[in-house]
C-alpha cells in the first residue's frame, strides 16, 4: 500500500516484527510432532537456526559446539581470528575496555592484517570436530577466500556486505562477478544482504543457494540511524519470499531466504518464519551464550569500520549454554532461551507441520502488546545498571 | 482491513484497548438502575466477574469470598492446592524468593505431583461455605478431573489451555473429545482459550457453556514474545461475539464470551463488554486483594512449565480487601478498585441499560490518552521501587 | 473515516492534539492586528480564555484577577469556597498532605455540606470588584443555585457534569429540565460536558450561550482509565463546531463551543481554536500561577467523588502571575505562558484575522514532534524529582 | 492523503524523518565516486552542508572553518556578533549561568543595540581568510542590512523568519518586498522559512537563489509546543520540491531547496536529500564541534525573544573537531560524526551518482527502528547525566 508523503512523492508502508504477531490455528498440533529441518541444496540441517558471522558470536569453538547441536555458525573471514593465531587475549581485550575507548580500540584491533593461513587453518579445525565448516567473506575478497576455503574443505561459503547486489559500479576496484563466483565453486554459496523483491531475484539467478534478507534491523547494527537505508524485517523477508517462489516455478531452483537481524525473541523468530523465512540467522542471541567467544559482549562487523563505525560493542551478558539457548530448558521467561522450542510450540499452535506451512500462517498486524509495560522494562533495565 | 505487508502477503490490522475509547451516549441513566447481572446457562451470577484460574489469585478461601460477593472464582485443578495439602508455606516460600530465582523455584515446587484426593476436598470445602463451586482443568485431565469435580459437587467446569481447539492432532497421546466431555458433564462447561470467529464458532457447536476469549494479553504473560502468538483484545473479543451471535440464530444457545486478559483497569473492562464480553475473568486486579494467596505477587500458569516458562512472578502490591475492588469506596484513583461502580458508572454514561446493550455502544479508534503521562508513571514506578 | 476493529463491528477513527498541527498560511499578519475577542450571548470578552471550575484554580480571589484582565474564571458551587466560610487553612491541608493520604483526605474534606448563603456572598464578593461573576454547579443542583445564583447578581451560569446530555433517566430522582431552566434564567447558561455532534445539536435547542466539549482529556482526569470513556479533543471540538455551524444556520443563534480539558500549552490551545472552538476552558496552566489558590496543586472536581475519586491531586507548582501565564513575558519557553501571546503569534502566522479564520486555518496530521525528546523530559522529570 | 478529522473537517496526513527509511537500490555504487556538489545559481559549493545561522554554532572564526572545508556557514546579522565587539565573555556568561536563568539572561544580552559597523567588519574578516561570506537578516532589517553586507563584500544574503511569505499584512510597519531586495541585491538570496507548496512557489517568483525549508522541527526549537504551528519535515521537503519542479519548468531558474532543522544524525541528512533537497542546514551537529562558539551549548534564535521565548540553551557537548564531524573518522557510532561520509555511503547503496539521483531513491514508510531501544538510550542518558 502506498502513500503520498509530498505531492510528488509515494512511499509504500513497510512493517516490523514488532508490528504484527500471529494468528493461533483452526487446527493445532503435539509442538513434539512437526518438522523444523533445513534444506540448503542437498545439505540438511537438524534446525534452521545460523549463527551471525560476528566475531563476539562465532570462533573455531563455538562453530564446532553449533554443529554438533545441530545448526550453523558461521566464521568470519575478516575478523580476528583470522588475523591473530592467539587471539583469546584480543577478546579479553575487547571485553575489558571502557565503553568510551571501545570504537577506537576495535577499529585499532581489526587493523591487524589477514592471515591467509589462518583462513585454512580456521576451517580445518572445525572440519576435524566432525562439523561442516560455513565461513563468510566480504563480496571484495571472495573470489580469493572461496578458493583458499574449498581447498580447506569449507562446505558452505557466505558472501555478505551491508548491502548487495549483483550490479556494483566502481571505476577505481574489479567488481566481483557472483554468477562466476557461484559457478565455479562447488559448495552452496549464501549471498547477503538484500531486502527488496527485485535484488533477490536477480541475485538468485546467479546460482546461489540461500539469500541473507536484513539491512539495518539488528540490535548491534545502525544502519537506519546513520544511512537512513533500512527496510523492516516483516516487508523484506515477505518480499524476498516471493521472489523465492517465482524464482521457483521458473527455474525449479528452492532459494533459501534467511531472515538475519532484528530477532531478538522467540517470537521474532517464529514471526520471520510466517513471513515466509526459510531459515534464521541470530547473533545477540547466540552472543549470551556460555560458548560464546564475546565473554558477554557483542559488537557488529561494522563497528570496527575506519571511516564510518557503525554499531558499537554492547553488554549482553552471559545466560546459559548454547544448549539451553536452543533446546532449553530456558531459565528465563523473556523469549531469549529455548528458541527450538518456541518454534515448535509456535507451530503447533498455529497447526504447521513444516516451516513452509509455517510460511502461509494468518498475521495480524497488531500493536505491540504493551508499550507501557516495555517503558517500564527499559526504565527498569537502567536502574538495575547501577 | 487487510493491508499488503509484503509483495503478496496480506495481514488483518487487529486492535487493542489501549487503541479505543467508548463514546458517551445520546442518553445517560442513573448508574444505580442498570443491570449488570450475568448468566452462563441456567446458572445466575449477580456481577459479571470472574478471577483467573491462577494460584496467585485464587485459593479456596479467595474463591468462598468471591461467590459471597456475587462473582466467580476459577479454582485451578493444576495448581498448588491440589498438589499440597498444607500450602500455606509454599505461598509464602514464592513471595519470599528473590527475583533471579523464581522462575526455577516456581518450576521445583509445580514437580509436585496433582493428589486427586485434594480436588475433592477443595471443592467440598468451597461448597460447604454455601458458595458455587468452579474449577478448571488442562484439555488432557479434562475427563479425569471432570468426573472427580461433578462427583465432589461442582458448579461449572472450566477447560483452559493457552491455545485451544477442537482439532489437536497427536500422534503420541488421546486428543481430548469435548463435545464428548459437553453431554457428559451435567455441569456448564466453559472452554478456552481462543480469538478467532471459526474457532469459537467450532468450540460453540461442542456444546460449552462460554468461552474464554484471549491469547496473549494478559500482564503476567509473555506468549507473544516467546511464541509471536497473540491477537489484541478489541478484536478477538469482537469476533468471538460475533461468532456467539451467529450460532445464537442458527441453535437458540446462548453461549458466554469471557473477555480473559489483558484488562488492568476498569476502563479496560468496560472496553471488553462494549466489544461483546458477556463477563470478563480478570487476574492482577484480584492478585491486589487483601483475600487473594498471593501475599501481593502474581504468577501466570505458564511460569512453572518446565521447559518454556512464560511471564514470571510480578510483585503487584495489596492495595484492598476484595469488597474494595469490586464495590469500592476506592481509595486509589488508577481504575483498579471499584470495578462494579466503574461498569455501571460506564454504562449511565454510554446509556446501556445491561450488559446486552453495552455491547452495541459507539467506539472510537483514539490513541492512548498520554503517552507521555504513561511514560512518567512508568519511570515514576522505577524511581519508587528503589 | 470508520475502519473495522471486529468481524461485525466498526468504529471511527478519533484524533487529539498531539496528532495535529498547524500549516503556516499563504498570507502572514501582525499578530498585534489579529482580533482574539470572545462573545458569549450579548457579554463581549477581551480574551477567549475561562479558567476551569476547580477548587485549586478559581476561588473569589481569583476570578477577581482574571476578570480584570479580561478573561473569565468559573467558581464552582460545589466546592470547598461553599462549604466553608474560611477556606484558607483547608487548602493549606490539602497541600500539604502526604501523597498516599491525599485522596481520602480531599473526599472527607469534600463532605462538609455547602451552606447556600456562601454562594451568594462569593457572588457578590467579586461582583463588588466590578467583575463578572460566573459560576457553575452540577445538573441536579442547577435549578436551586441557578436561582441563588441570579438573586445574588451573577452573570453567566455555567451547568456541568463529566458527561450531560438532554436525556437522562433516572426512577429515583427528578432530572433537570435544561430547556426550562435556560428560559427561566435570564444570564447566559453554559452546559456541558459534550463531545459529540447529536448530543452538542440536542444541548443547544435548550436554548443554552455556550457548551463546553471534552471528556475525559485533562490531565488532572483519569475517565479514560476508570470508565473507558472519551473522545480526543480534535474530533469532539470540530463535531460539535459542525453542530454549531448547522444550529445556527437553522436558528440564528450562536452557541459558543469551549473546547475544556487536554490543553497543557499554548500548541494545545491554538489547535482547539483551529479545530473549531471559540473559546477554550483551561486548568492547569492557570493553576500554576500565583493567584491560585492551590498553592502549586491542582485537583479535578471528580477526585473527592466519594465511591469512585478520578484524577488526583497533582502538584504542579508555581510558575509566574496570571498576568504573565496569560500575556507574557514569558520565562519559561515549555508554552505554558503567555498564551494570549501564542495565540496571536500562532493567528498571525497561519494568517487569521479572527477566531472565526482560524476555525478555518488547514491542518495536518502528524506525529507527535519528538517523541524520543518526550521520553526523555519525562525521564528527567523523575530524575529532576528525587 | 486526506482524513476526516471531524464530521466537516479533513487534515492531510504528514511525515517526518522517524516515519520513513531508504531503501538500498538494485545497484550500488563506489561511494568515492558519487558526486555531492552544491551550486547555488553561479556559486559551487564542494559539499551540500550549511552551518545554520546561530549563535552557539557560527561566529566569524567558525565561518572561515566551515568555508575551507567546502561547506557554507551562516552568520547572524540579529546576533552577539554585532551587538558586542568583543563577544567571548558574553559566550561565557551564556555558557555558565544556571539553567533555570538562562532564558532571562539570554533575553538581557540580546537587548544590546545591534552595531551596523560590526556587521561591515564580520563580513570583511571572513573574506580577508578567502571565505565566501554568508550573512543573514530578519526581513524587517533586510533592505538595510542587505545594502551594508553587499557594500562590505558579502557572497550570499539569507533572510530568515520563522514563518516567511511573500504577502505579510500590517497597518503598523512597512512589509519588506521580497521581489525588490531579489533584483536589487547582486548576490544571491535565499528566503525562509516556508513549508507549503504554494507559499514556495511564490517566494521562488521573487527571484531568490535558495529557500529554507522547515518550520518547527529542529531540536532548539519549540514552535510546534508553543504555537501549535509546523509541518513534519518529509512532506515539507517533498511539497517544497515538488514547487521547485514546477517553477525550473515554468522558468528555467532552479532555486536550491534546503532543508533547515530536525536533523540529528546522518541518516535523518540523507532522508533530507531523499525527500527532495539540494542542500540542508544543521545546527545541533555543529554545535558539537571544538571551533562552535558555544562551548558545548546550543540555542536558537528565538530563545532571546523578549515576549515569547521558544526554544532554551541545550547541552550538547563537544564531540569532534569540524573536520570530523563532516569528512570523519567518525569516533562515536550514533550517526552525528562524518556527515558527509555517511551521505556518500548511503548514495553509494541507494545508487545515486548525485544528489539529483538520490532525489528520487524509493522511500518506505517504516516506524522508528526500535523504540525500546530509543526508550532504554533516553533512559540511559538521564542515569548517565548524574
């Protein structure tokens, strides 16, 4: 639906997860009962959970700890473990600084060059666990790292930028080529991030397997407040679904859309999904969890920027191990522990065997529940600070 | 109204009390001659209020004090008192426990099996006081409990679960059949909850007595940040009633729609009758009450589940002796007390006579009243509890 | 605009102040040449400004004040300066009352009977000042005050309850007869309070100089909370302007429509003019200066209400003297003062000669300012107050 | 889009920044490689920034910066520059009294007669550092004023108002004739403040070079609090861009549309341009830096007002030094630092070559991005300001 905003000028309304919520079932079903697998090309994963290529979120550890419960975390190759052998003290570093030093001292850190053997090295340890390695690069790099991670043994490769698309015009740097990209390496290719109807559909038809849906919608991530660039998550995850199932009935190709950001809930998972998500892909979850390398921090990858710092490192505190973020039991009561578990309730109470029953459930565009009551928890949040 | 939230994803806007206000009427009555009485089948209640089925809020001797008063006390047949004889301490244990820890001590002490004996005995001792006496049971125990409640004497049955249909589909345990368990009982059966005009419409063809109408509103619970789930009240109330109307003409059955949830004042509770409540079931308003167990802390029955707790314990205050609540003089003036001279009040200013011609009075879609004398009594809250 | 908030049910999208502004006009005047005079029957006002009924902002003194400097104070027959021939020492209790004690204090306070020679005596105590005395009373004491009222010199009589319409029914009491009691006094009758189309219509073939809309919007009232009860001021004022518009088309009487309550700063009272009010009643804003006799208080006439108190006593401190909140210099720069000084800046920016223009001026809507900004004077204000 | 309001009444509905966000284009660009040139008619500016002409943020020395860094800074011709040579220790005073005195002192020093000796030599001291000059006027003081600036050297006037149309009425003071200071001035002019579509249209016949858009949305101002006056910024820009189409057609004169006020960070800045600006005009982000004459404090021109004082003197602290806060390293990540990089970037994912291109970006109408977490910063900074 569109509306004037000038007298010229339309704009089309877009909605947030905090703007809708969804309809309970004609029929329900045992939560026990419904199928939440994965699919990414012939790879299928127990649960459609990734964890963000951020570096307070994912190391070689917490890769090895994801897979083995059954999801994905995703390696970063433009972060610190890829520039330091050691690098447990840089966190410790990290984690110690003054809020007010952080930015500068991120930016300083990340100012370490990349090792190339680091990369090999990184994937091969993982892949020795036993668990599919997934590592993600910048769309600059990518031609160099995709090669250098097939060779380590990577089964998935994440292509991933604030904003993507298959048509970058520079006179100054070589444009990578996504098509050639996707072609030449043998694993799924992810490409990321884009939120409209049309980019998705043209980065589908470069042969990757799964799209990362989000710009500007996480909780370390500021993009609207500095750009201004930012579509809600309800309006991009349905419009890149759609472009999905027309790319489907085209080719007969199943492109993976994968909300990513701006779910910090089990009910903003289960609502990506009604918007018609195949998978998620979650961080500040994830960044609480005992396994987590941030030691109770998180900060996005474009807060170490030289230029423009976006994002900055933010206390999330440590609230159970990744087991129980996942499967439960969840100790606290505010939707951020046992996300399986929500997803499976979710379903069976809106009567959805699978996740693509899922994505057609009824919304509603409500209200958030209380605003007040939100007042009073972030009041809350600041006096118990002290 | 459905609005487009994506590309070819439409979503209803549904709306909440906070959204509405009621429109004073082209003629006004004396408060004191409106009827507010309340019928569920043959069964005559003076005031059209029920206190939730929630171990915070009812015990049996909360629930002797309500029917002397002229309403209905919900007794849960999953709560404390049916699992110890001797509860006293246990409240007192949960009141007692600090913050960070209640949630896992509410969890312990819900581990305690349910004695059948102690179903009996509580309704036995809520009958002797010359008081109906009302109890309620999960979808699962509904046979079970049944049986026991009508042999021990009880007055009407409530069958509540969070989401509840007449289509479950379990592979791994018996579906409960209600319409079964509707000609059985020779009791009024209430069942819930749910929001939706087909499913009330399906619950209303088992035979039932009412209808509990609300998922997610309520204060003392999360389901629509753990589960995304929730349809706000002013709609779910309204299509329910329209359901109950619709299978009126079709049967002759006049079946009750019981606002449940999501009303903390007696604004909120006119709202629901003037969006077709027949009697609202109110919960935090009787958690306040001088005669309500929970030493001034409330608890939702989601919080003790074992795997996916939602709400917790909120510390609500004793501002009251029930006579206060329901008939004032009230000595707060936030709209929590007096809730039967607010109703009446309500009505000779709308110009309903009962509750009947409440139903059809003029609402406004309105933005809440202040939003920013809200956010000064939430920080307010904050600065106090220190 | 009527959406649907049910299956079966519609209702109308209502609006208040802090969803409007004003459009500066194509043409600008000096504010110093707009006319800003008030007529009410055949009594020209200098100014359109009446202070509110209420015992903290007008006693005898006051309306002493205000009258000279050419607005009108309404003194309400209700209140404590009928009750007790020497009020001082009871508003120095009210005002230092503690907060929790405040409620029960102003009801018990409230039971002293009125004595009917004090309402001639106030009358003729601020008569003696050369001013015109305006007082108010409540519809069931309207027949026997309007007549004390008349003998003892007053000149305009201003009949007001929370919500008043031309019929009410009651069995057991006699209803006020507006039609015989306007034809029976010889001053002006105000009557209100009204907020929709058919019931200002209905008021006005009374034959009464004046109504008075708004339910439920001011900030010392809380009938929105308590009763769910209210219209927002934007719409109210300019449905029941409408209703003006036709009466006088068909009668050639022009009934003064004063937009009363919901107006905290001079925006507030620019837009109830612009929506189309002739004149505003205003209470906190008068209750903060010095000649009020509240003494930085300020309490709604509903808060010593015996059964159900609305609104509480609020403090709201004192600013500057009724000359400066009204003409200015102001010192503050929040719109709480000079509004005599807004209201012309604001006509001469949007181009109004009169009130009449302005009733005219264009509208938008729009989103509160700042919101961010609200929260965070209404954080500071907490802050501010430890 | 136009709603009823009330029964005979309709308001447009306008938007603010808040209320939209960008959306990332289907091809991306270098952001080294766009183009952010400003031209106003004959003059080329590097960048599209101009220093709004405040006290607290522009005096001489700040205007010789602003101007070797490529952007435009505006001096004051109604402020302390030209009433006291020698103005640091009147900024001093500003900067050190106590809130609650600061609107009577800043009334007090702005009583000093203006000097027009000063104004020659302010002029004179930018050009002798190689700066354009830009001065500006109230359009009473215009004519006067013009002719001495244009005798002193200066490159551009700016006649500024709250509220500026061509047709002002009054019986007491001479109207200034936009039309004839245009053609008699050799400089260009730009006029302000307008809002609507046709009073910009009909400022732009007069001949000027530019015009300033907004009225009420900056965060020193209180214009819509106090008068109730102001139009939300989006629709503003759009509508007064849309005038600027008609009038290049009709005429083949571009005249700049600069958007002056409610900008905070660089994303409201690229919405400004999105929404239809050539340039826009800051304040508050510049009074952050080292070189603003404020000293860490900001006001705007009508705080000073003798009679009706709006907007107060706001803490802003000093952030960076100037060259920061437009071309970066940014040091804090909350959007108010590099400027310009942020508007390269964002050009750069929208895929706009130029500021024309962005004009024209897709906007989506979308809700703040997290007003919890807006709720929890504005929280934070009251518990941080202790």
């Amino acid at each position: 639906m569109s509306e004037f905003i000038g007298r010229d000028r339309k704009a089309r309304r877009a909605y947030g997860f905090d703007e809708i919520a969804l309809v309970p079932g004609e029929v329900t079903i045992n939560p026990e009962e419904v199928d939440i697998s994965f699919k990414l090309k012939d790879q299928k994963f127990e649960i459609p959970f990734l964890a963000s290529a951020m570096d307070g979120v994912v190391d070689p550890k917490f890769a090895i700890a994801m897979g083995k419960l059954g999801g994905i975390a995703v390696l970063n190759l433009e972060g610190i473990y890829v520039r330091y052998a050691d690098y447990e003290t840089i966190l410790d570093d990290i984690a110690k600084a003054p809020p007010e030093e952080t930015t500068a001292l991120v930016q300083k850190l990340y100012e370490e060059p990349i090792k190339e053997k680091l990369i090999s090295q990184r994937i091969q340890d993982i892949k020795k666990a036993g668990v599919r390695a997934v590592v993600s690069s910048l769309p600059q790099k990518a031609e160099r790292y995709g090669k250098i991670g097939e060779e380590a043994g990577m089964d998935c490769f994440v292509v991933q930028s604030t904003v993507t698309t298959v048509k970058h015009l520079s006179k100054s740097y070589q444009v990578t080529d996504f098509s050639k990209l996707c072609s030449t390496l043998k694993v799924p290719v992810i490409l990321g991030n884009c939120v409209t109807y049309k980019v998705a559909l043209e980065l589908m038809e470069t042969g990757c397997a799964g799209l990362l849906v989000g710009i500007g919608p996480g909780s370390a991530c500021t993009t609207r407040g500095v750009l201004g660039l930012g579509v809600p998550q309800v309006t991009s995850i349905a419009d890149c679904a759609s472009a999905r199932e027309v790319h489907f009935k085209k080719t007969g190709q199943y492109v993976a859309i994968i909300g990513d950001g701006g779910m910090s809930t089990g009910g903003d998972v289960c609502k990506a999904f009604a918007c018609g998500a195949d998978a998620v892909m979650v961080g500040s979850a994830f960044a609480r969890t005992k396994e987590a390398p941030g030691r109770g921090y998180h900060w996005g990858m474009a807060t170490p920027h030289a230029n423009l710092p976006r994002g900055t490192r933010i206390r999330v505190g440590t609230t159970g191990s990744l087991e129980e973020i996942l499967y439960g039991p969840a100790r606290l009561d505010d939707g951020t522990q046992n996300l399986v578990g929500a997803l499976r309730t979710c379903m069976g109470n809106v009567g959805a065997q699978n996740i693509r029953e899922l994505q057609l459930t009824e919304i509603v565009i409500a209200p958030a529940i209380r605003t007040e009551g939100k007042l009073f928890q972030a009041a809350q949040r600041v006096g118990m600070g002290k």
